[in-house]
C-alpha cells in the first residue's frame, strides 16, 4: 500500500463526503430510511467482538396479597435460552484502474474540471458504505421473516449463520394456502396469531409481509366476506374485485382486531465470481407480526482492527461509527487507486417474544 496521488484531494473532502454519504443512507426525521434494519435495530457496541440475546417467554403474573407482616410467595421465573456468537467482519474493495487514472490526467491537464475529477475520485466511498447497508438490511429481513440468517451461497468468504431462536409457539402455518382465494382463511390464520399474543400478555400491533402475501390476501374470499358484511352488501360477496389498501386496513384494524399492514418489497444484488444476481430475502410468502413495537432488536458491531493499526500512507475515515473507509494507491501488478469499506457488525435480533410468524405456504393442521 501507498499514499494515494489524490491525497491533498481525499484530505479535503473525504470527512464531508462520508459525513453526506452517511446521512443521506440513515434519511432525516422528515425523509425517514428506506432500511428497516436502521429503523427496526438500535445501535449497540459490543466489547468484546461477540453478540448475545436471551430467548425464552418473559410473561407477567398478578401479584398476590398477603397477611400482614407474612412473607411474599415466590414465583417461578420463566426459563431463558440464549443465542449468541462472534461478530464476522464484511467489506468490499473497489479500484480507479489505469484507463480511469488516465482520464482524470487528462481532466487535470484540460483546467477548470475540478468537480468531474473530485466525482470520479471519489465515486467509490459511498457505494463501499452502502454494500455494508445492503449486507446488513438482506440479514436482518431474512432473519425476521424466518427468525434464521444465513449468507453463505450468495457471499465470498466466509459463511455466517444466525439463529435468533424464535419460539415453537410463536411460528404458525396456515389452514389453507393463501393462494387458493377460495379455500383460505387468513383472518382465521391471523386470529390465531393474535390469540397467542394474548396468551402471552401481548397486543399485535403491526404486520410485515411481502407481496405474495399481500395479494393473495386481497383476493381472499373470506376478506371479501368479511368487507362485504361490513358494508351491508347486498350481492354475491365474489363479486366485489380484490381489495384496496384502505379497505384491507379497515377490515384487519375495525373488525378483526389485527394490527395495520407495511408491505416489504426490497431487492439487493450480490457479486459472486464475478456475476451478479438479484435476491430478495424476505421469504416468499412470510406475515410478521409485530407486538413489540417497531423496535426489535439491536445492530451490534465491534471495532476492526486497522482501526487500531492503521496502514501507513492509507487514509481512514469511519462513517457511521463502526464502518471504516480506507483509501491507497498500490502498483502490483499495474497501478490502482483503491476503496474499501470494513465492518464487524451484525442485525440481531432480540424480541423474539413479541414476534409471531405464519408462513402462508404452509398447510398446519
């Protein structure tokens, strides 16, 4: 590694460029994230590099009365698991190559082209932060719809596997697949989840599903019924067409005492020996239900170690506390400019007691 040519260029700007890059990434109050992991997980430091969540069922009881100056009856606490493991360290690295170099000599030779020249230096910083938001999104989405991640077929390195240990009693399937309209029950199949959550103390507040849940579910003919009677319909209930938005609200809120809905409709891509595909991590078909809030578990990430041994003649900047940007010049074998991003950093989450999940293509007695 070698001071980057670029250096007076990346001393200037790169605090500002990465300060932007990051807000623009975590949205504002009025502009919020289009990342639910940053709007679902709050940030925690980990010391020691590893994560951990306790798992188990965290009931209330009614306190009992006593006789005066008697001693308190003892209650059982409820039993804990525990899930937990290392923190795995991502990054990417992406490189001006000698082509590139060149048309920026000829920029800087032409005058008066400073800003083409800063916006091809340093194209690279903020696609390397977000590659580590995109990992950290297609982790937390496709563990909260299956309570397990996994990135091992679609990563180069080395695979990670994450079981948040969701509750037997809180994942359900259905009575009749979703894609039959005609057969199937979902207000039946969210009930049910609803009736758990009382058992356990919990109200629904909240349901996450993807669109192959959403429009099987507005074509449902017991949702139609279930409108129709609402509104005093007086025909046949097939004949009311597949139902808006606002009418599925006012049916799940008003009559089946189920939470409102957002639908997660999100793709990313990974590169794997150099070829590129798309992928959704939600699972196909997966309802969420929410008890706890929005807020179910945390982002937790540690420091890299380059943090604390930086590399001579490279340049660092940590954007978002816990992703550290690097940029150098190496010429083996021929001479590029170099920027990378690295973070120990994983979505785990932790409300798994206020987290119930129906799969919706599959039949559960």
């Amino acid at each position: 590694m070698a001071q980057s040519q670029f250096i007076e260029r990346i001393d200037r700007f790169l605090t500002s460029l990465i300060l932007g890059t990051v807000v623009r990434l975590n949205g504002t109050v009025d502009a919020p994230s289009t990342y639910f992991h940053r709007r679902m997980l709050e940030k925690d430091y980990s010391v020691d590099g590893k994560w951990t969540t306790l798992t188990g069922s965290f009931s209330t009881v009614m306190a009992d009365f006593v006789a005066l100056d008697s001693s308190l009856p003892l209650k059982s606490r409820d039993s804990l698991g525990s899930a937990s493991g290392d923190i795995s360290k991502q990054g990417v690295e992406l490189w001006l190559n000698e082509k590139q170099l060149r048309e920026i000599q000829i920029l800087e030779r032409q005058g008066g082209r400073e800003k083409e020249i800063l916006k091809r230096i340093f194209a690279d910083a903020p696609r390397a932060i977000k590659a580590i938001y995109e990992r950290n999104e297609f982790m937390f989405l496709q563990g909260l719809s299956t309570g397990i991640s996994l990135s091992d077929s679609d990563n180069t390195g080395t695979g990670v596997r994450l079981d948040f240990k969701y509750p037997t009693n809180h994942k359900f399937g259905v009575f009749a697949l979703w894609s039959n309209p005609a057969a199937s029950t979902p207000i039946d199949d969210l009930q049910r989840m609803r009736d758990q959550a009382t058992l356990d103390g919990n109200k629904i507040s909240k349901l996450l599903m993807d669109r192959t849940a959403y429009n099987n579910l507005i074509r449902s003919a017991q949702m139609k019924d279930l409108y129709g009677v609402g509104i005093n319909f007086g025909g046949d209930y097939s004949k009311i067409p597949s139902l808006k938005r606002s009418q599925l609200d006012e049916v799940l809120l008003d009559r089946a005492e189920i939470g409102s809905i957002e639908i997660v409709d999100w793709t990313t891509r990974f590169e794997k020996n150099g070829q590129k595909t798309t992928v959704r991590p939600w699972a196909d078909g997966a309802v969420v239900a929410l008890a706890s809030g929005e807020k179910v578990g945390s982002l937790v990430y540690t420091d890299i170690a380059e943090m604390d041994n930086a590399v001579e003649g490279t340049r660092y900047e940590t954007a978002d506390e816990f992703i550290l940007v690097s940029m150098f010049r190496e010429n083996r074998p021929s001479l590029k400019e170099f920027t990378t991003s690295q973070a120990a950093v994983v979505p785990v989450i932790s409300a798994v007691d206020q987290i119930y999940l129906l799969d919706t293509k599959t039949v559960q007695a």
